[in-house]
C-alpha cells in the first residue's frame, strides 16, 4: 500500500520540473505517488509529464490540468484527489533529497497515528544551509506555536507532511474573484488548532525560491488579494494566548486588507476587536503606503 502522495502545483515551469522529476527518480523508497496539479500552464508541462509517466515504472505519475487560479486553487484540486494516508507539497522549483520519502515514511510508521496532524520537518538550501534552523529536540510541536515564535526559533519555510483526512477536513479553501495569492499554510494552522505535528529534524526538501514565487512581490500581493490577506489575519487573530505585539501588528495588516478589499464592519468581523480600534490609524496609513508602492511599480508598465 502506498502512504505518501507528492503532490507538486505547477505553472510554467518546464525548465524547472526535470531536476524534480529526477530528485523523485532517485528516492531510497518508491512508496509514494506523485501529483502534478498544472495550473493553466502554456509552456510544454503536459507534454513533459507524459513523456516520464510513459518510461516511469517504478511509481505512480499523476497529472491534472486546470485553469490558472493560483497555488491555493491547485492545492484544492490536488487534496481532492488524495487516497494516501499522508501528503506532502514539493514545489515545482524544488526537489527532495534522496532519502526524504524513506524518512517521512519510517518515521511515521514508528511514530505516527491518529492524535498526530502529520510531521514537521526542514527545508534546506543548495548549500546545505537550513532554512530557519534546527527545530527544538522535542516529541512535537505546534505550528501556531512556530508562527508565534513561542519556541524561541525564527518564523521559516519548514516542510509539513500531513494526514490526508486533516487536509480535506479544512479544505477546499476559500476562492475570492480575481485573487490568486492565498497562502496555503492557512490549512496547516486551521490543522494544528486542533492536532500538533511530530518533529522531524532531517532535511526533506531541497528549496530554490524564484522571482515569481510566493515569497517574492509581497505588494503585488497584498495588493492584489486583499480578501485572502484579510482572511488570514483574521486566522491569526483567533488564536488564543498569544502576545501582543502579534495581535496588534496582524491587526495592522487586517485593518489594511480590509480596506483594500473594501469590506465593510471591519472591526465587527475581528475576533480582536479591541485592536483592531487600536490599530485602525495604522491599518489605514499601511494601505495607503501598500497603493502607493503598487502604483508606483506599475504605473510605467
């Protein structure tokens, strides 16, 4: 039985996919299957992806292609299709060293069950560095708790393996009109309101940020998606026992969103409203900076 779906969301990357392909090709154990989700690419993916799943034998080559609507979209779809017991995302533009399935898969068979949202382990540079550093020697751990920096280590990229069933008990995530720049962690921390993750201190993905992914043009996005950025401050909002310098800065940033997006009762639909008054004023200048910078940028294109 196979217990781990690869599932990697992808658009235009042609040129990048290969050394994925070839990353998965040399995994120590096959006990996995991948899915591409090609998000309205117009380059040569489908015909890519035919070719290996023609001459690939040794596991399980999946493709679905639908109309562009952004990472979260793709991740609706490929949650819809999962009948593993455990999912891991792996970006078009990143790869996994060549144990990472055997480690997810032996750690979860020895460590893993039920009371558990999945594991937690590390992304990794080309250069071996680790993206955030190590995770506290501990059983388990909390992603609220990672986010909040309750364990004294920076908020970063870490690799999160999750329980199928958790995934699609939190999905599929809200779709705005016109806005493609969900962040998707958002499913992680509904999860791990309820489940923490077991802590996988090894290296399970290979991490090459590009010029066009989600890390980079951060206003183009918050610009662009300001329901999805009000959506998830609101998120952060609910948490409970966190500090306060965390409440009051997200609550900057829903203040902005909000009225980016032009919604109304923007203190009525926090669930920190005593903040949200407080931060209003600054909510409402930072919006004013974040038009300012996106028009400036592209005022000349």
């Amino acid at each position: 039985m196979i217990d781990l779906t690869v599932f990697t969301p992808a658009y235009n990357r042609a040129d990048l996919l290969p050394r994925l392909y070839g990353s998965l090709k040399k995994q120590t154990s096959k006990n996995f299957k991948w899915l591409i989700i090609d998000d309205g690419s117009t380059d040569n993916t489908a015909e890519l992806v035919q070719e290996w799943k023609n001459k690939t034998s040794d596991f399980e080559i999946n493709y679905v292609y639908k109309e562009n609507g952004g990472l979260h979209t793709a991740y609706n779809e490929a949650i819809a299709r999962l009948d593993t017991e455990l999912a891991v995302c792996i970006d078009s533009d990143d790869y996994m060293p060549d144990d990472a399935v055997q480690l997810i898969t032996d750690f979860w068979q020895q460590n893993g069950n039920d009371e558990f949202g999945g594991i937690t382990g590390l992304d990794m540079r080309e250069n071996g560095d680790i993206i955030g550093g190590l995770l506290p020697e501990r059983k388990t751990i909390n992603l609220i708790g990672l986010l909040t920096e309750k364990y004294n280590i920076p908020n970063a990229d870490r690799k999160h393996v999750v329980r199928s069933e958790l995934y699609k008990s939190v999905a599929p995530m809200t779709v705005y009109e016109n806005e493609k720049n969900f962040n998707p962690h958002y499913m992680h921390l509904q999860i791990s309101m309820k489940y923490d993750f077991l802590v996988l201190n090894k290296p399970l993905c290979v991490v090459e940020y590009q010029d066009g992914g989600m890390t980079n043009n951060m206003i183009r996005q918050y610009y662009s998606s300001p329901n999805s950025f009000a959506q998830i401050r609101r998120l952060y909002l609910s948490f409970e026992d966190t500090p306060f310098m965390f409440k009051f800065r997200n609550s900057v940033h829903y203040v902005s969103s909000c009225i980016l997006s032009k919604q109304k009762n923007i203190i009525k639909n926090t669930p920190a409203k005593i903040y949200a008054v407080i931060a209003f004023i600054p909510g409402f200048l930072l919006s004013r900076y974040i038009k300012y910078k996106y028009n400036k940028m592209y005022s000349n294109k």
